[in-house]
C-alpha cells in the first residue's frame, strides 16, 4: 500500500509542476502533459500518439534495511516533435521536475526523497516521440517488528 501512496502523491506533485506547461500533441494542438502511473492507458494501437506529452510514474523496487526503508520510482517523459530538436522538450520537462524535487524533496507528508536524482535520454528515439527517465529514490515509513512475550 506504501508505494502506491507514494505515486499518487507524486503524481499528484508533478500535475502541480507541469501545470503552465503547454506542448504540442500529435494533433498539433498545445496541450499540458499528462501523469499517469505505470504505463500508458490501454487503447488502440493506432492511438498511442494522443497520449503525448506525457510523465508515466513506475515503481521500480523498494529495499528495506535496518535502519529505514526506500521506494525507487522511475518518471518517464514523453514528448512529440516532428523535427530533430524534440529532445529540447523532455529536457525542458525534466528540468522543471528536477529542480521542483530538489526544491521541496517531501510529497505527500510521508516521503522524503533521496539523492542521488538521476535522469538521460534514451540513445534510440520512437520518432517522432522523444523519452527521457528520471530516477528517484523516496524514504517511506518503516514497518515496526511486533515483539510477543509469553
């Protein structure tokens, strides 16, 4: 339950960041980026294109310790751009959520993010989409051992 409450928070934060951002969409009209968790909206093949610009919020593993317990969360960010300088998009969009993280680095009340923060674009492009990934770590509550005697 933990990483899911992570993500809505996050997803929620990150609606907040990209509010005043406006980029164009497939059907050439500006529009602001949507925040979906894990993936994608299931939809015909043919319609995958709608969903740009987008940031997609996926876990990717947790590790607890003794001393605490993390959640990593991976953001995917996709643009679309018919000309060879898309890339600019998800960097811009990157860079407003890096330095919003960096800024507050707590969401939801509960989860604390970590550095390292990384991010990069992918080397292969799904022209004409463009995608770049962040890589954040949270602190999430730790579960307390229950202790019986008797």
């Amino acid at each position: 339950m933990t990483p899911v409450l992570l993500m809505h928070s996050l997803k929620t934060f990150l609606e907040e960041v990209v509010v005043d951002v406006e980029l164009t969409n497939p059907k050439g009209t500006l529009t602001t980026p949507q925040v979906f968790l894990e993936a994608l909206p299931q939809r015909k093949a043919d319609s995958q294109e709608e969903d740009y610009p987008f940031i997609i919020v996926r876990a990717a593993g947790g590790e607890d310790l003794e001393d605490g317990s993390t959640a990593s969360l991976n953001l995917i960010v996709g643009t679309y751009s018919k000309d060879d300088s898309g890339f600019i998009d998800v960097l811009n969009i990157i860079e407003d959520v890096r330095q919003a993280l960096l800024k507050k680095r707590v969401v939801g009340q509960s989860f604390r993010m970590e550095l390292p923060l990384k991010w990069k674009l992918f080397d292969e492009q799904p022209y004409p989409g463009w995608v770049g990934e962040m890589n954040t770590l949270w602190t999430i509550p730790q579960v307390q051992e229950e202790v019986f005697f008797g």
